[in-house]
C-alpha cells in the first residue's frame, strides 16, 4: 500500500483564515502565511490554499498571498479559487504552486482541465468537487459549484470519470453534508470514486479525530484526506494524527 498523505487546508478570506460548517458561519482563524509554516514544519506532506471567496465574487486570486506562502514552506502546494484561463494557471505555478485546483470553472468550461494538462503536466490539474446528497442523480450525489451556492445537476460520479478522461491528475472529493461537522468523512461517494478512476483521489470534509482519517482512508480507499478543524483548534496536531494511522496500519511519513 502507497503511504498515504495527510494535506491540512487553508480557506483564506480577506487574507486571512477561515472555517465553517457546510459552507456557513465562518469565523477567522489566523494569518495563512504563519499557519502554513506551522503545519510545513509540523509533518504535513502537502498544503492546500483555497482563496474561497474568489469565484463567487469572480476575481482573480490573491497571488501575492499564493506567493507569501509557496516561499515559506518547504512541502508541496496547491492552489484554488479564482482561476479562469491557463494564463492564471501559469501565474499561480509561477508563484510557487505544485498544482492547480479547478471546481465552478471546470464545471462551467470542462476543456480548461485538458488545457491545464497540456500546458502543464496532468499531476499538476486538480479537480475539486463539492458533491452533496442527491436523489435526482443516479450515483445519489450532485455536484455544486459556487461554494455551495448553485445546484447543476451534474452526477458527481460521471463527472470525476469525465474529468479523469479529460486530463485531471488527481481529484478532491469535499462533501458539503459533512463540511466542518467533524462527524467523519462522507465515506459513500468517497469510495465511489476511489473505485472508478485510476488517479488519486483526496477526501475533504468531515475530519474531526483521528479515527475518522483511519477510517477514510481503510475503507473509502482514498489516497489522501484533507484536516482543517481539528487542527486549526489545536484539538489535534499532525503527529498527533499520523501517530494514530500508523498504530492502525495505514502507512504514512513520519517527521521524526
């Protein structure tokens, strides 16, 4: 078994940290440049950074931010919100980004994941999807965009496949139903889908002990999970988690 990846998440709002639940009441949680630091220095294997406001309010962005955080870490970056052509997608891998995260654009524009790949390379196209329950798609998942503010109709499971087919390197499965309730992850469409494509698929929303990392990764198969919450309280740290997946079996990197 592949080791598997432990990647903390920063919602960045106005410059600054974020976290809610299923998309709402956030509240402001610190300065992303210090907390990627931390998280760099604290064993994680990859950071996530999602300027989460940027599509709803269709701006660019903020690389000046993406770039304060690529130089201050030493483990992989990705990046998300706000990108709408390849230009923008050059512009954040030039900042110092490893990989590119596309949701509402690649739903709106799906050829942008192939033109990513071509100009860049597939491992560096990410697809992010924000599937919630669904009883009027067949796999009983529906992909929204927007952060949640628009329903397409789109079955999340055709739509990974289609987004593999088209050039995406790896995929981000974030349930709204379980975003920032630390219940567990949404392990149904997250199996799903780890079942169906052959690249690697990331599972985000829900994490909230270390059990449910163990969890998500034994039995939804998935290569990667993103934390938020139970680390950004300080409730957990990241050896706190991996000393917890190792015990159970699941291989990780150790940072001591």
């Amino acid at each position: 078994m592949l080791t598997k990846r432990l990647i903390p998440c920063l919602d960045v709002r106005q410059g600054r940290v974020t976290k809610g639940t299923k998309f709402k009441n956030n509240i402001d949680l610190g300065d992303p440049v210090e907390m990627a630091v931390a998280y760099s220095d604290g064993g994680a294997d990859e950071l996530v950074v999602y300027d989460i406001t940027a599509s709803a309010e269709r701006r660019p962005i903020d690389i000046k931010m993406v770039t304060e955080v690529a130089k201050s870490i030493h483990i992989p970056l990705a990046v998300g919100g706000g990108i709408s052509c390849v230009a923008d997608m050059e512009r954040v891998i030039l900042a110092g980004a490893e990989k590119i995260s596309v949701n509402s654009l690649a739903v709106r524009q799906p050829d942008i994941i192939a033109e990513g790949a071509a100009a860049f390379g597939r491992q560096c196209i990410v697809l992010g999807m924000d599937p919630v329950h669904s009883p009027k798609c067949p796999c009983g998942y529906e992909i929204t965009t927007r952060g949640f503010r628009e329903f397409t109709g789109m079955d999340a499971l055709e739509w990974a496949k289609r987004a593999v087919d088209l050039g995406a390197g790896e995929i981000v499965v974030n349930s709204v139903d379980a975003d920032g309730t630390r219940e567990g992850f949404e392990l149904t469409i997250t199996k799903m889908i780890s079942e169906a494509v052959g690249v690697p698929v990331v599972a985000s929303g829900g994490a909230g002990k270390p059990e449910h990392l163990v969890t998500v990764f034994r039995d939804a198969h998935a290569d990667a999970a993103i934390v938020a919450g139970m680390i950004h309280t300080g409730d957990y740290t990241i050896t706190d988690i991996k000393r917890a997946m190792r015990d159970a079996g699941i291989p990780t990197r150790m940072s001591y």
